[in-house]
C-alpha cells in the first residue's frame, strides 16, 4: 500500500499542471453545487423563522379542510361552522378562541384617490347610509407623499398589492403593535382599522391616515389607520421576504376591522375563515392537537387544526422551495457530470502517457488489481481536493453575500448538511465512477503489449463501431414522445427515465464520429487561417481519439444543455407571441362601456383608421359540456369556458383584404363570413379544435352567465390559427370571469349581443392610421368616454386587468406591439435564467480543454522537436497547438447542436402532455442568434484555454522537445 500511495504522489509531482487544472475544475463544479444547495438552505432556514412567527399569539389555528383540487377550475371556498367554534370553546384547556374572517377587497390610500374618484363613487359611513358627496377641494388629512408603493404605473396590477380585509373580534392584536393602538371591537360604528406594516408600506399610508375599502363598482367606505401591527412575510427564493398570498391560515398583508364593520363593509354575514387558539397550558399543545385532529376530521365539513410544524411542512412542499430543491438537484446532476468527464479525461491522459511505465511495473512487481487500484487512487485524491476546495470556496462566497446583501442569508453564511452531502455526492461520486474505465483499462494492459501498444486506427475503428447503436439510442426518444401509443400519466416518467438516459447514451456514443467529422470538414479551413500545412491538421484530434472524446463530452454537458433550453423556450413561446393577424390596437372602457350610439364617435376620433375599426360583443361563457377534458387535468386548451368575440363577419373575415388576416386551416372567410352573418356560426381556433375533436359543421353549447339554466348552441364554420390569443386575452382585460379560458372564439356582433344581453359597447379592435401616437389615441377615447358617461376616466396603458374589471372607470390600451415587446421580454428573461447553470458548467469544463491539449503537447513532443528542427518556427508551432483547441471547441459546437435540438424537440413534445400550455402545438425553432453567441464563445473560451499551452511549447528548444519526447518514449 505504501508503494501505491509513493506512486500517486511521483505522478502527482511529476505532472503538476494537469493534476492542478483537474483540481481546480472539480473544486468549481463542487462549488457551483454548494452556491445553489446553500440557497435552498438558507430558504429553509427561513421556514422555521417564519413558521414559527406567523401565528403570532396564537398557539395553534383552526382551518376549514381544503376540498380537492379540479384541473381548470378555481377551488372551492370554505368556511368553518359556528358549531365548531362553540365546542372548541367548550374545551378546558382553551383560553382564547377568535373567529377571523377574511375577505378579499381593493383596498387603496385616499391620498391616491382624486377628487373625481370620491364623486363618482361616493362613499357610505359605517352604519351603512350613503355619505354625501365631497364638492370640492383636495384631501388634506392623511394625504402622503407620490402614490402607494407597489401601486405605482397600471391600475391593473393593484390588485396583487391589495392586503386582505380582515374581520376579527380579538381584543389583542394577533402580532405586536409598531405604533398606535389596537382596534376595539365593541366600537363598531367608528371607521377604524388598524393594517400590517407590510400593507402599510406598499399603501404608504401611516396612523392617522385614511384608506378607501371598495366593497363594489359603485361605493367606497372610507376608514382611518389607528394603528400598524407588525407583519410576519413568507420566506421567497429570492432571499426577499414577501406577503403569503395563500388562501389559508392568517393573511399576513392585513387590515384589520371589527367583524361587525365587515359585514357592513360588504353588506352580506360573515363567515370564519379561520379560528384562532391560545391553550391555557402550553404543554398540553400536542395533546390537544391530537384530540381535536380526530374530532375536526370526522365533522362536516371537515377541519383540521395546525401549528407551527404544520405551516413549515406546507412552505417545504411549496412552489419556492419545490423550485429551490429542483435547482439543487439540477446543480449537482450537472456537476456531477462535469466532475465525470474531467476526471475521467485527466485519469485517461495519464494512462496513455504511462502506457510503458505501467508495463514495466506490471513486469516487475504489480498485480492487476494494484494496477487498478492506482488509477482509482489518482482519481479519489482529484475529488477529495475538489470536495474540500469547493467548501472553502463555496464557503467564501457565501460569506460575502451575507455581508453585502444580509437578507439574501438571514442565518449568516454557513454550510449545511445537504451541501456538504451534495458537493461530496458531486466530487466523489464523480471522480469514483470516472476512475472505473481507465482503472479497467490500466489493468488490461499486459505487460508485453505495454511495449508494443495497439496502432490507434485499430482502437478508432472499434469506437466507430458504436455508432449505429447510438444512433438507435438516440431513436428512443423521439418514439416515445411522438409515435408510441402512451398513456398520458406515465409518458412522462417513461421520458425522463429512458428516453432522455437513452439519447445522452448515444450521442455519447456519437462523440468519435463527431470527433473525425469536424477534423475531415474543419480542418483544411483551419489550416488555412493559421496558415498551417495541412497534413500538420490533418490528425490533431484522432491521434488520441480517446482523449479528444472526453474533452469535447465535457464541454457538450454545459453547451448541450444551453443549447436544449434555448430551442425548447423559443419553441414553447412561439404560440404565444401574437401573430399578424392581429390587429395594432384593442381598447377596451372599463366597466361599464359606451352606449352603441357613441360607436361612431370611436370610429372617426383622430388617429383612429375608420375603415379599421371595430366595436366587439365580449362574453366569457362557460362550456355546458366538458368537451376539453378540463375534470381531467388542467392546461391552456382544457378549461372549461371560452372568450366570445363577436363582430362584424363582413368586415372582419370577407373581402379582398379582411380586417383580420387569420389563417384559415380549414374553411375559408368568405364562406365563414357568410354563415357568420345568416346564423349561429362561429369560427374556432385550430388548438381548438384538436383537443375538442370538432370539426367544420360540429356544435358546442355555451352557458350564459347570468342564465345558468339555459343553452346556446354555436355551429362551427372555420378553423384558424391564431398565435398569441393567450396572452391578448390576459393584458387586455376580455377575460370578464376569473380564470383562464380554453380558446378565444369569433361570432357574430349582433348574435353575441342578443345571446348574452349585452346593450353597450366595451370593447373595440382597430388600426391608426399613422399619424397620431397611440398615447394621443387613448387621451382621445378617454375624452370620448368622459363626454358620454358624464364621469372621469383614467388611462390604463398596459398591466393586468383588477379582478372582474373592478376598479375605477378606465380606458384600457393594449397594443399588439407592446404585448409582443412585454412577453419577450419576460421569455428572454426567464429563459436566460434556465441557460445560466449551463453556461457556469461550461466554463468549469472549459479548464478540461487546457489540460488536454497540455497533454497533447507533453505526448507530442518528440514530433515537436522534429518539426522544430525542420524549420517550423515558434510562431506557427503556438499556431498548431491553437488550431487543436479550436478543433476541440468545433466537435463540441456540432455534439452540442445536435444533441441541444433534438432534446428541445422532443421537450416540446413532452410538453403538451405535462406543461399547463399543453396543447398549443407549438412548433421546433432555431434561435440562432443566441445559439451562435454560444458557440462563439465556446471557440473563444477554448481558444484561451490553448493560449498557455501554445505559449509554453513555442518557446521550447527544439533539443529540449527532442530529449524530453525520447524520454517518454522509452520511459
């Protein structure tokens, strides 16, 4: 064993470049691993802080049980029973049992609210008679400075920033108070209310000041801030603490009124939300939760009582930490990866070198198995530096990210066990599963054929003899996901499981033909630049096949991946970026409309294109039939209502030039237009009509929303692509009903009004005409508006829509421009996040390629010093070692390509049965701007990867290549 441990320590010393660089390679991947897994620490971290605050006061919480979800439909709400509450209290063993209700309102600060705003929704004091109208001048108490943090730009977005209106007759505040006091619940008659500090800041309002509560389009009531209470936020993966927006437990982005006030407010009873629990004997607690689980769970409805650990198992099962888990299982599968194919190259370089001297002392004293033994050794001491490097490194960083950004690390910097466990898992597991080929290989060697090795076209005619079983490897995939009869639950676990194992097998097997292609198609252009013989070029990478594989492996698992993600991101977002057929401008007034007689005035407002515009019939009907499958599961297409445009037919679809220029996948407009005009006839979209199975001349029926009981019935006349409906629906604010919608539908103006009742115009499609920017356009319609309703209107530019529209009277603009602009920016961004651990992977890798052409270099030598005495200068020998590296970054490029399409390919297809935006067919792009900036900067990075080693053998003496060369022959 001490001879062993002597000889791994010669090698180590002998080489020190390359045992140096395999180090430093696997210390970063380790580290990556540790910078990730720590995130997802530090995230738990936060659970217990946050659990353990959140229920403030309260010991323990009861919750009405949460009914079961339905794919494509909003859950249902539940409250708890009276009944309920009074047999808690009934127990010994509870000193306090509050009932809470809470209710979601639009809740604003009067300092945001104009003059216009008070007269036109006057308010009601808190007995419930209606206030008279201010009649003039600005609001002086409780005005601040700017508008409301987190309300600022579109009115669209307030209603994410809204705190929930809760209803408590708690004689102590639920967390403590910051300033002020706490509300009396006695006092129902005075408009108070006490609000998180969370609320507090985002509504910029302070004690003394006044919030508007608008309980429905017409009435506000008014309430005066007696008091902030301090605010417990949800723990985010972003190291940013933010409001739970949860339907369950205690809201922690509050205001807080008497019970009594909320039924006011509302004008309807309450209903407990939750109920509250202080134990008079804290030790009891776990007695009592086990009592009462059994109880509550045999009731109707069914309840449940929760704590602290309860809260924290709910945020560890959440989206943020599911996502985190997910990243750090991502990280260390990736590193992982890297560590493999660096390890295993760095261990293969050395076994080729010491060929002979592996010979000699298995002539001389060693076994098999000491042999093998060795190999292993090397690469166990390669991982044990990378593991206790990238702690230290890992543990640096996460030391001066808590200092320059604390909240990022609320615990401090520290490495948890996960981390350590992973990063170990990522080195060790790593370099002992790489050192397995080499050792295999290194005890194969005899010791006669150590001193006659194979010729290397024998050994790369046997590497090429995989190729076909790759390429069937490769097959697998794409079978399962396209062609194979699957059921839909287990076509995913079948796709990740073998699918995906399957492909990166055979593109691996692919790697030496990847490898003899790009130097038979690369290399006489590569030549020329360097202006280089080309018989020099002509063997750089198949002279050591094996070696060349393993290096450009290493750097497709980063560029392979990047590649994948890109082509699967664009491909998923092509369906949702709006097509041509849209036109430039939707305008919607919100909510109530414009009478019909003021269409005219639209049409011909300056700016507006009169030809180019039309009023629209909106309705968001539920379907009377589950004809989307949307009981099954849940995704763009599978909901169970539509999005009903009705317009003009003639003008919309006939005609030589149509304002809608759809493309009809079957039909045509003209006929479609005509049967539009004649009847019930409808146009769908063709996503459509694959998951419906509906074709030309088929029905469906529709449920009006205010006639549940009745049934309209729509004949299908043509089927039409239409690329970016989704998100037009969603900014525009047609979406009249909470809930997504499985199609936008096209029918005519005069039968959707008739249908759905609808006497006023809200909506309306049209082009400009050029010469008037579209904020003058909406400062037109807004005065169109003022003039026929009588009442102020603001313009709302782009956002979400409140929920059902609510809100203050608006003229909302959406350009098909900036909802094109908004969704790529949002893709581009998000689909930059998924390509960064890729990109950090290839970098990693990228010191593999400078160890492996210093290998070449040190293998080459002899031929070196024969050049070098030839006459080839040292210029154009730092020329032929850079000419390699760029050959290694060609092979990957074409590896990574490959691999990355046909992966994003067959990601698009899973996608339609997993993703929610199944079912929207999206198509295979290419992004090839972003794809060749990849590729340029994986030329780059292996170019500098080569720039040391160019350097280090064009200033070595031809004698010195020679002698140095002659040893390692005959060593």
């Amino acid at each position: 064993m001490s001879v062993l441990v002597k000889l791994v320590l010669a090698d180590a010393r002998l080489h020190p470049a390359r045992m140096a660089l395999a180090s430093l390679a696997v210390v970063a991947a380790a580290c990556m691993v540790v910078w990730v897994v720590s995130g997802y620490d530090a995230l738990t971290t936060q659970f217990d802080t946050f659990a353990s605050e959140s229920l403030g006061r309260y010991d323990l919480i009861v919750l009405p049980q949460a009914p079961p979800r339905t794919p494509g439909r909003r859950p249902e709400e539940r409250h708890l029973p009276t009944t309920v509450l009074d047999a808690i209290r009934q127990d010994p063993s509870v000193d306090a049992a509050d009932p809470i209700t809470q209710t979601r309102v639009w809740i604003r600060s009067f300092s945001t609210a104009s003059v216009e705003d008070m007269r036109r929704t006057p308010a009601r004091d808190t007995s419930g008679r209606r206030r008279p109208r201010p009649t003039g001048g600005a609001p002086t108490s409780g005005t601040r400075r700017g508008p409301p943090r987190g309300m600022r730009g579109p009115p669209g977005f307030r209603r994410f920033t809204s705190p929930t209106l809760v209803g408590t007759n708690a004689h102590e505040p639920p967390c403590p108070m910051v300033r002020g006091r706490w509300i009396d619940p006695a006092q129902t008659d005075r408009p108070e209310a006490a609000i998180s500090t969370g609320a507090a800041e985002r509504l910029n309002v302070d004690v003394g000041d006044t919030v508007l509560v608008d309980e429905d389009d017409n009435h506000t009531v008014r309430l005066e801030i007696i008091g902030i209470v301090a605010q417990t936020s949800q723990p985010s993966s972003s190291g940013r603490r933010r409001p739970s927006m949860s339907g369950q437990g205690p809201a922690t982005s509050a205001l807080y009124v008497p019970t009594a006030l909320v039924e006011k407010i509302t004008g309807a009873p309450t209903k407990i939300s939750y109920i509250g629990l202080v134990l008079t004997d804290a030790a009891a607690l776990a007695q009592f939760r086990a009592d009462w689980s059994a109880r509550l769970a045999r009731m109707e409805p069914a309840a449940l009582v929760q704590g602290p650990e309860e809260l924290r198992d709910n945020l560890t099962q959440g989206f943020s930490a599911s996502r985190m888990r997910k990243q750090a299982y991502a990280a260390t599968g990736i590193s992982l990866l890297a560590a493999f194919f660096i390890i295993l190259t760095t261990l293969s370089m050395g076994l080729s070198e010491r060929v002979r001297q592996l010979g000699v002392l298995r002539a001389a004293a060693l076994t098999r198995s000491q042999v093998a033994f060795l190999v292993v050794a090397e690469g166990l001491v390669l991982a044990v530096i990378g593991w206790v490097g990238g702690l230290a490194a890992g543990w640096g960083l996460l030391w001066l990210a808590s200092r320059s950004k604390p909240d990022l690390f609320t615990g401090g910097a520290s490495l948890g066990g996960w981390c350590v466990l992973l990063s170990g898992a990522c080195a060790v597991g790593g370099g002992l599963v790489a050192s397995i080929i080499p050792a295999w290989g290194a005890a194969r060697v005899r010791p006669l054929e150590a001193m006659a090795p194979h010729p290397a076209h024998h050994r790369k005619r046997r590497m090429l003899l995989l190729v076909p079983v790759g390429l069937l490897l490769i097959a697998v995939n794409p079978l399962l996901v396209f062609v194979l009869p699957i059921q839909e639950g287990s076509r995913c676990a079948v796709y990740m499981a073998l699918g995906c194992t399957t492909m990166a097998l055979g593109f691996l097997l692919l790697a030496p033909l990847a490898v003899l292609i790009a130097e038979r198609l690369f290399g006489p252009p590569l030549a020329r630049l360097f202006r280089l013989q080309t018989g020099l070029v002509s063997r750089l990478l198949s002279g050591n096949l094996w070696r060349s594989v393993g290096t450009t492996v290493a750097l497709t698992v980063g560029l392979g991946l990047f590649v994948a993600m890109q082509t699967w991101g664009y491909s998923m977002l092509k369906p949702f970026v709006p097509g041509e057929w849209m036109p430039e401008m939707m305008v919607a007034f919100l909510p109530q409309g414009l009478p019909q007689s003021d269409i005219d005035a639209v049409r011909h407002a300056e700016g507006v294109a009169p030809d180019a515009c039309l009023p629209l019939a909106v309705e968001q009907p539920r379907l009377a039939e589950d004809i989307t499958g949307s009981e099954k599961r849940t995704t763009v297409t599978r909901q169970d209502n539509v999005v009903l445009i009705g317009l003009d037919p003639e003008r919309a679809f006939g005609g030589e030039s149509p304002f809608l220029k759809l493309k009809f996948v079957r039909g045509d407009g003209a006929s479609a237009a005509a049967h539009l005009k004649e009847e019930r006839y409808c146009i769908v979209p063709d996503h459509f009509q694959r998951e419906t199975g509906l074709g030309l001349g088929k029905t469906f029926a529709l449920v009006p929303p205010d006639a549940p009981d009745e049934r309209v019935e729509y004949t299908i006349a043509g089927i039409v692509s239409l690329p970016g409906w989704h998100w037009l629906t969603k900014f525009s604010g047609v979406r009249l009903r909470s809930g997504r919608s499985a199609a936008m539908v096209f029918a005519s103006y005069d039968n959707v009004r008739r249908d759905f009742g609808l006497d006023r115009a809200r909506f309306f499609w049209l082009n400009t005409d050029g010469s008037t920017p579209p904020d003058d356009v909406a400062a037109r319609m807004k005065a169109i508006a003022e003039r026929s309703v009588d009442q102020p209107f603001e313009i709302a530019t782009f956002g979400f829509p409140s929920r059902d529209n609510r809100g203050p009277s608006s003229v909302r603009v959406t350009t098909a421009a900036e909802v094109t602009r908004r969704i790529r920016s949002r893709a581009d961004g998000m689909i930059w996040g998924m390509s960064q651990l890729p990109l950090v992977t290839l970098l990693v890798t990228s010191l593999g390629v400078t160890g492996a052409v210093l290998a070449s270099v040190r293998t080459r030598r002899y031929d070196m010093g024969v050049l070098r005495a030839s006459g080839l200068t040292r210029f154009a020998l730092a020329r032929l070692v850079l000419a390699e590296a760029l050959l290694l970054g060609v092979v990957a490029c074409l590896l990574s390509f490959a691999f990355g399409v046909t992966a994003g390919w067959c990601g698009v297809g899973i996608s339609q049965y997993v993703s929610f935006f199944g079912g929207m067919n999206p198509s295979l792009v290419v992004p090839w701007a972003r794809l060749s900036a990849a590729f340029g900067g994986t030329l780059l990075v292996c170019t500098l990867a080569a720039l040391w080693p160019a350097i280090r053998a064009g200033r070595a003496e031809p004698l010195r290549l020679l002698q140095a060369g002659r040893a390692t022959a005959m060593g």
